[in-house]
C-alpha cells in the first residue's frame, strides 16, 4: 500500500515521486490512493468491495489482469466491470475520425468479449472514448466503484513513467487503485 499526494505532473517532474518510482520500477501489485486516509472512514475495520472496475488494455497483458480482477472481485463477492478507454486522435478540420472510432470501439469490444470468455469470469464490459484518466474516473463514479484495478507495463526505460497515463488514473480516481 503507498500513498500519494496526487500533486500535478509539473510538480511531480520537478521534486519527484517515490509513489511514481516505485509503480514503475516494482513488478508486484501495488495498492494507492490519492485520496482515502484511514481517518476518512474510522468506523470501518475492514474493507468492504462491492463495485470493482478493470481498465483492461486489449494488449497481452488483458487476460492476465482480468483473471487477477475476477479472482479478487469473486473472493468478495464483487461485481466487476471491464472497461476499456479508447482515445481518439485530436481532430483535425479537414479528417473525421469517426469511422476508424467506431472500428476502434468494435474491435476492442469483440477482444474484450473473447478475454472475458477465456478467463471465464463474470463481469460487464464497457467501451468508452475519451482521454483515459477522465474515463476511467467518470466510469468509477458512475458505478460507485469501491476500487479500480489496472494494469502497468514494466518498461525499464527512465522516461516511460512520465508517458503512462497510470499516475493520473491513481491521482483522480474516486477511490484506490490496485495496480498489476
């Protein structure tokens, strides 16, 4: 479990993060949150999930995180829900974007089905377009979600933490955030 003051990225390059550091550099789960202080909740001794989401990318690393997501949400008796953020590109005047979004929300759809089948867990999907962390934290909120599950890469390069959108899905998330 790490915390974290969920300050702009501006402030983080500059003074840094170690909740930063160690989401990059560690290969185990790691719990945060941004916002929920034991001193926010003193009546509860112990958690109580009944809505988790799973921002699930339709990479390799999708099934693998969805059968982590099931077995937790499943040793609660949660109900989970797999969301996938597509972005669009910024819009230009001159191109629309919106068949190749409508390709881009299918095929993710039809990915998300299959990981689902072949993980063989029970949970409701979700295409969403929009910048990630905004999704992300609009579909926890939607679903009073007591917890966000995600995935990380574990790219070893020192600039591809400031890339990952994982930090400010952790920063703005209405709730903690488990990431794989």
């Amino acid at each position: 479990m790490v915390p974290t003051h969920g300050r702009g990225t501006f402030r983080r390059f500059l003074i840094g993060s170690v909740t930063t550091k160690l989401i990059h550099d560690l290969s185990c789960p790691i719990w945060t949150s941004a916002h929920l202080l034991p001193e926010d909740h003193p009546e509860e001794k112990s958690p109580r999930y009944r809505s988790i989401i799973c921002a699930v990318d339709t990479d390799a690393t999708g099934l693998p995180l969805v059968k982590e997501a099931g077995a937790f949400a499943k040793s609660y008796g949660a109900k989970l829900s797999l969301i996938h953020v597509v972005s669009a590109p910024a819009m230009a005047m001159e191109v629309d974007f919106a068949p190749f979004l409508a390709q881009l929300v299918d095929a993710a759809d039809q990915t998300l089905q299959q990981i689902r089948e072949e993980s063989g867990v029970d949970a409701d999907i979700a295409i969403v377009e929009g910048p990630i962390a905004d999704r992300i934290r609009m579909e926890a909120t939607s679903r009073n979600a007591d917890l966000v599950i995600v995935g990380r890469g574990h790219s070893k390069s020192g600039l591809a933490r400031f890339g990952s959108a994982l930090y400010r899905i952790v920063r703005e998330s209405p709730c903690p955030v488990l990431s794989f």
